[in-house]
C-alpha cells in the first residue's frame, strides 16, 4: 500500500472511478451542445441565453463545471507524480494546480448563475 | 551484419556508449539473438550479458532487441534486425550493472510486495488441497509467468515510478494468487492494492502484451484486479 495525501480521494479505486464518471458528464456535456448548436443553425441571443437560463441546464453545466475540476485534479495530479520529482516543485505544481481549478469552479458559478 | 551493442562498465568508462561489430553471419541458418551475441562475446570476451538455459523458460537474457524487450534466446534475428542492423540495449529503467545487465532488485522488490505464496488459514487437510479443474483452468495465462522483467521494463508507469507501481508482471502475479480458490487473503490483498499507485498507475497501454515473450495478457489480469476492487467496494 502506497499512501498518498495530495491525490483527490486518497483510495485509486475512488480516484480511478471519478475520473471515468466525470469523463461520462464531460462527453455527455460536449455531445449535448454541439448537438444543439447543429440542429439549432439559425441561434439567436435570445435562445442561447435562455437556454442557459434554464434550472435543468443550469444543474447540467454545474455538473460539468465539478467534473472539470475533478477531472483535470485527477489527470493532473498523475502527471505531476510521473514527471516531477522534487518533493518542492511537485507540490507547489499541485497546488497551483488546485488554485486554478477552484478558481474556474467559483468563477463558472458565478457566470452560470449571473451572480 | 552490423550488430549494435550498448556498452558501459562503470570500472572504466565515464559513460555509457554503443559499440559496433561487423559479423559474418553462417547462410541459410537464421540464429537467435542470443547466439549472435554467443559469437561475439568469442571475439570479445568482455561483452557481458545474462544468459542460461537458451530456450525461452529461465528468462534470464531479457533485453532491448532494436527498441522491443524480448528474449535473446527466442528471439530470431531475422525477426529483430532491421535494415540488416541489430541494435541490443539492457531493459529500459533499470540500473545498468554492465552492458546488457541490469539491476533487477526494483523489479523483484515490487514482486515480493504482492506476496508471491499461497496464504491459507485454514488447517492443512490431510493430503493436499484440491481444485476443481474449472478452479484450475483460472490460474491459466498467469502462472506461466517468467520473471524476466520485459513487460515492467516496457511500461512508461514502471520508469516513472518503479518504486511504487507494481508494474504488470507482479500485477499479473498478484492477480494469480487473488484468483487462486486455494488462498484465503483475497481481501487483504486488495486493501494492499488499493492505492492511487499500486494497480492503478496502469494507463492500458498494453506495452505489456506487446512484448511479452509468453504471450501472456497482463493488461487483462490488471482488468480483473480493477473489477475485483470495484465489485468489492460498491
């Protein structure tokens, strides 16, 4: 047993099916809109902000927001502890890392919801 | 035929550098890589290498043939040459003891880590355990494992972190005993497992089964491994 603190759930099972989870919402995000965009040629304003203005797609997008962060926490969290072997920087990269991610989370919210 | 050949002996050299040798190769034969080398280390008897029992089951000359792991001894040059050159590495990401041998203690340490014997609390009967043949039949593709490192050697997770993944040959190993009906540790076994390294640094690239010289499948023992965990914990 190899024990970690920095990874985002501690178990790799957890961090392994969190990572195939929110690659479900990410691709599901992705198909919807681009879905929408092909059959919708002629979008004005008013619909695209409308749509974005609805409880579902607003539950939708903050599901996808999360799974952003999580995703690229995950993904990037690996890559740092394949290539980066000083304790220092490894760290300092994780939580810059982390930063950012709270940082687009909070951020996205705030867009989302028009606070 | 032109056969390059990584030498480094830290007595002498500041580095490591490759060698070439031009050899005669006997027509209308195609040799294994290891008799190749056989042939050379008679002109030049410093060339160090690993070798024993020259048919595929000792797994002793595991080494890079033109950028693919795989035993010398089964290997035919025919297969290995390419553009009539023959180019021999040691194992990619372990300690270079001398030319083509390396240092295998990171490899076998991660094997031990996995517990390598069946553990079985339960009193020994009398005789000795039985299997169901369709018990037994499970422990086929990964009892057949050799030890001979090409498929950690191969596996980028293994470079990276060779100290913490277990690598695919000790996952296809661990994946051996939790499948065995004889042992009784399954889940202490999987809580060893359980970490964001041990099982699942493997990617899935399946540079394993590329090069297994068994042709054996560690990328689908490390699959089981993962069903097993999740079944266990949802």
């Amino acid at each position: 047993m190899v024990t970690q603190i920095t990874s985002f759930g501690r178990s790799g099972l957890y961090d392994w099916m969190m990572q195939r989870i929110s690659a479900l919402v990410l691709s599901a995000y992705s198909i919807f809109l681009i879905g929408y965009l092909l059959l919708n040629p002629d979008l004005t304003y008013e619909q695209w902000s409308g749509l974005f203005e609805s409880t579902s797609m607003r539950i939708f997008s903050l599901l996808t927001l999360l799974s952003i962060g999580i995703h690229s926490w995950i993904g990037l969290w690996s890559i740092s502890t394949d290539y980066i072997k000083s304790t220092g920087v490894r760290f300092f990269f994780q939580s810059v890392c982390g930063l950012v991610m709270f940082i687009y989370v909070v951020w996205g919210i705030q867009v989302l919801w028009g606070l | 035929m032109l056969v390059s050949i990584y030498r480094y002996n830290p007595e002498k050299d500041d580095a490591p550098y490759m060698q070439d040798f031009e050899i005669e190769l006997p027509a209308g034969k195609d040799l294994m890589v290891l008799d190749v080398l056989n042939l050379l280390k008679a002109q030049d008897p410093s060339i160090s290498y690993r070798r024993s029992c020259r048919e595929g089951v000792c797994g002793s000359d595991g080494m890079n043939m033109s950028g693919k792991n795989g035993l010398a001894c089964i290997t035919p040059v025919s297969a290995a040459a390419k553009n009539n050159k023959l180019v021999l590495r040691p194992l990619p990401g372990l300690p270079v003891v001398r030319d083509l041998v390396v240092d295998m203690g990171q490899f076998y340490k991660q094997y031990e880590k996995i517990k390598p014997f069946l553990i079985n609390e339960t009193p020994a009967p009398a005789i000795e355990r039985l299997q169901s043949p369709e018990e037994r039949e499970k422990l086929d593709g990964l009892y057949e494992c050799i030890l001979c490192a090409c498929c950690s050697t191969a596996c980028p997770s293994f470079w990276w972190n060779p100290d913490k993944f277990v690598g695919p040959s000790g996952l296809l190993q661990a994946y051996r005993f939790l499948a065995d009906s004889r042992d009784t540790a399954t889940q202490d076994r999987l809580s060893e497992l359980d970490d964001p390294f041990s099982v699942f640094r493997c990617h899935g690239i399946m540079n394993c089964v590329n090069v297994c010289p068994k042709g054996l499948n560690p990328t689908k023992a490390i699959g089981h491994i993962r069903t097993m965990l999740v079944q266990r914990a949802t």
